[in-house]
RNA sequence: CCGGAGAUGGCGGAGUGGUCAAUCGCACCUGACUGUAAAUCAGGCGCCCUUAGGGCUUCGGAGGUUCAAAUCCUUCUCUCCGGA
C-alpha cells in the first residue's frame, strides 16, 4: 500500500529504499548524486558513528543533516546488526553482549565502544536522525534453541529499555519516529514472540531483522530462501496496518518487488552500491546477461516486474560501446560506454565507482517507482 | 679481451638432485556480494582427458652424468657489472 511517513526533514513515500550511509556517506558518491539519482531517504548507523566520529561531536556540528549536508530524511540503525556480525559471528574476539548492552573494539584504533538500549537511543537523538532504532540482538539460525530463545527474550527487554528511553528524551515539539527490530532467525514460533512481544510497546516501525536468517551459505539454498520469503509473509501478517514495515538488509530487486507486493513499506541494502564498486551494473531487463523476474501474487497480482545484470568487469563488455543501459538517463548512462566504465571500474577507479553507483541507485530508485506505480494501478 | 654474476611459465621473482607442472606477487579469466570491519572475497590460470584422478611437453640452446635434473658437468648463445 502507498503511504507516507512525515519526518522533520520531509515525507517519505513508501514503499520507500534507503542505500546505506554507514559511515555518514554512501561509498563513492556525493549526496547530490544520490539526490540526482532519485534517492530521498537514507540510512546511517550508530554504532559506525558513534565509534569514527562520536555523536555528541555531530551534535555539536548542528546535527547529522547538518554534518552531512543531507536535508531529506535519516534512519538511524542502532548497532544491532553489529551485534550480529562483529559479536555472534567472531567468536574468541574481545567484543562481548550481556544484558547490560554490547562493547565493541575498533579493530584498527582498538577504541571500545559499549552500546546499550538507552544510550544507543541517546546516541541517535544526539545525531538528531529522524526515525531511529531499538538496539536489538540478531540470532544466527544454527545456535542452539535454548539460546535463540534466550536471545529473543534479551531482544524484546532491550526493545522495552529502548522504547522507554525514547519516550523520556522526546520532546513533543521534535517528532521522532522509533522502530523496534523483530528478531527470531529462521523459526516462526520464535518471529512471533518476538513480534507480538515488540506489539505490546506500540513502535511506530516494525523492522524485520532478517538478512541474511543463516551463518555461511546454508541460508541461500532454495528451500531456505523459500522460509525466508515465507517468514516476511507471516511477519507482514502479524503487523498492524497502520504501522509501518522496515525489511532491514532487503535486498535483491525481485525481493523487494516481493516484500512490497506482501506490504512491507521500507528497505535498505548495501546491495546496489557495494555491487557497483564491485561491477555489478542492474539494468532493464533486455540489457542484461538473463531476465530477472518477479511475478506479482499479493497485491500485485498480475503484475510482472523484470531486470538484468551486468557483469561489467567481463570480457564480454571489452569493446561494447553502448552505454550501460539504454532505457536508463543517469550520468553514467548517458555520458559512458560499457567498455569504458569497464575499464574504469577494473583499474578501481573512484570515477569507476561513482558513475556505476550512480547508475546502480538511479536503477534501484526506478524499481521503487516502478512498484509505487504498480501499487497506486492496483488501488484506483 | 680478462674477471665476475646471471638466463625460470604474460611480467616480476622463489626454487640449487627426488615430495616440482614448479612457492609468492602482479596481470589475466570466472564467480560471489543482502540492517557495509567489503576499491572486498573465493576459485581458475602449460597442454589434453567432463570431475576424482590421469596422461603429455616445460625452467636460454645443444649434449652429458644419474635410477632420478629447473637444480650437477661440458659447450654454445645472450644479458648485466667491474677492469683493460
């Protein structure tokens, strides 16, 4: 369904797809260009902030729009996703979780920094974002159930920790937009426990803190990819329409296509903007090397929605003179050939990266647009 | 002309009797990438057989020693350094 969420910096139209600014940027390209490639919304994250920047010091620069020169909307993403994969998955390092929160080591300085509930919401007040989220802690489908259920239980104290925080640093006057993450890896029992625990605290967002739901590769194999798409179908269900939907990490063009068509409104990934720097062009579909395709069978029924992918550091572009795609009118479409951004990208150029990023979001911003249309089509 | 050093797979550069089709880096080829510790990572990279594995031809040229040579010997060619 089209909605709108109202921030301080702007209306977001959803369903809506926000590229990573992890460190306060979007690798390789400017905010203009994210502008200039349809991009309205982003997200940032706290705990990257917080340990190469240092919140209150954002704070003290006016705030993180200020400091970014971005005056569109910021999401905040609260460290959670670090829990996960700099914690969980690094098993021996010095990084450790207790119910008081997580304490992370800079790897490269060796500077700790100790993320909780509640100072993980102060962290993102002092960056003045405009939704932010509750720390949340991710589980890997392999652990033991005993510890998936005790880590779902840690998830939703934290949640509450959070929720109350917020509410206390608030101020009417400087509206603020809180999500709760839903956790619970790849069992359904567990996603709804944690859903209709996440239910009772009335966020404003409910984000599904999903991908990837498996350690390793496991999680890619057709049967799991099935559970995965099943899982946000049984999440989706769960949620009350008048919240909004935040399918955190999603992803592939034809899973987004799959998530608005089951009501999910919101969606990051690093997908477009880490496969351009590594030469992965999206493209209409008759450019690319195969058809991509998603059939409608929610919302969208009878919708079909179809892309391609480039290889582009490929032999195969070596003398191809066309642009990247022929039906696309960003920068790097209508000022570079195939061969030559080949060229660029493989001799890692930032040039390289800058235009294959630009046209990776101006493609991705098409997609949103594109399923919008579809979804507005429907309604009438 | 004399003395010294050296010639290894596209390039650089290991290896000084068998475990060497030959470490490694670069280049090259293919693939992955999903709330970014990612300008990253994985695999391939003499020829042939579809893979496991096997077969064949390689380490400047020619010849020799040895059960066995990129590795030892002889010789030729070439390169570099020093001295006339």
């Amino acid at each position: 369904m089209i909605k709108e969420i109202d921030t301080n910096h702007g209306k977001i139209k959803t369903p809506a797809f926000m590229p990573d600014a992890t460190y306060g940027s979007i690798k390789s390209i400017s905010f203009t260009d994210a502008f200039n490639s349809g991009i309205r919304e982003i997200v940032t994250t706290t705990l990257h902030l917080e340990q190469k920047i240092g919140s209150l010091n954002i704070k003290e620069m006016g705030g993180i729009h200020k400091f970014m020169g971005w005056q569109r909307p910021v999401l905040s993403d609260s460290g959670g996703w670090q829990v996960f994969s700099l914690i969980n998955a690094q098993k021996g390092s010095k990084n450790f979780i207790t119910e008081a929160g997580c304490s992370f080591i800079d790897s490269k300085t060796g500077k700790q920094t100790f993320l909780s509930p509640e100072n993980s919401i102060d962290i993102q007040l002092n960056l003045d974002s405009d939704i932010l989220t509750a720390l949340d802690n991710p589980i890997g489908a392999s652990e033991s159930l005993k510890l998936r259920k005790e880590s779902i239980k840690l998830n939703t104290i934290w949640a509450e920790r959070a929720i109350k925080r917020f509410k206390e640093q608030s101020s009417t006057k400087n509206k603020k937009i809180l999500g709760g993450v839903i956790q619970g890896a790849g069992d359904f029992e567990l996603r709804k426990t944690s859903a209709l625990e996440l239910l009772e605290m009335d966020f404003d967002i409910y984000n599904f803190g999903g991908i990837p739901m498996y350690y390793g590769e496991s999680w890619k194999s057709e049967k799991e990819y099935r559970l995965f798409h099943e899982m946000l179908v049984f999440l989706a269900k769960l949620i009350p329409a008048n919240k909004f939907k935040y399918a955190m990490g999603v992803g592939q063009p034809k899973d987004i296509a799959f998530c608005v068509d089951t009501g999910w409104d919101l969606f990051d990934t690093v997908l477009p903007t880490r496969n351009a720097r590594h030469g992965l062009l999206y493209v209409s579909s008759p450019e690319g090397e195969e058809e991509i395709k998603y059939t409608g069978s929610g919302e969208l029924k009878n919708s079909i929605f179809t892309y391609g992918v480039q290889h582009l550091k490929s032999l195969r572009y070596k003398m191809d003179s066309k642009p990247v795609d022929s039906n696309c009118s960003c920068e790097c479409c209508k000022t570079v050939s195939r061969a030559y951004l080949r060229n660029l990208l493989r001799l890692n150029e930032p040039a390289g990266f800058r235009l294959a990023t630009i046209h990776n979001l101006t493609f991705y911003t098409s997609w949103m647009k594109l399923l919008r249309n579809s979804l507005l089509e429907v309604q009438k």
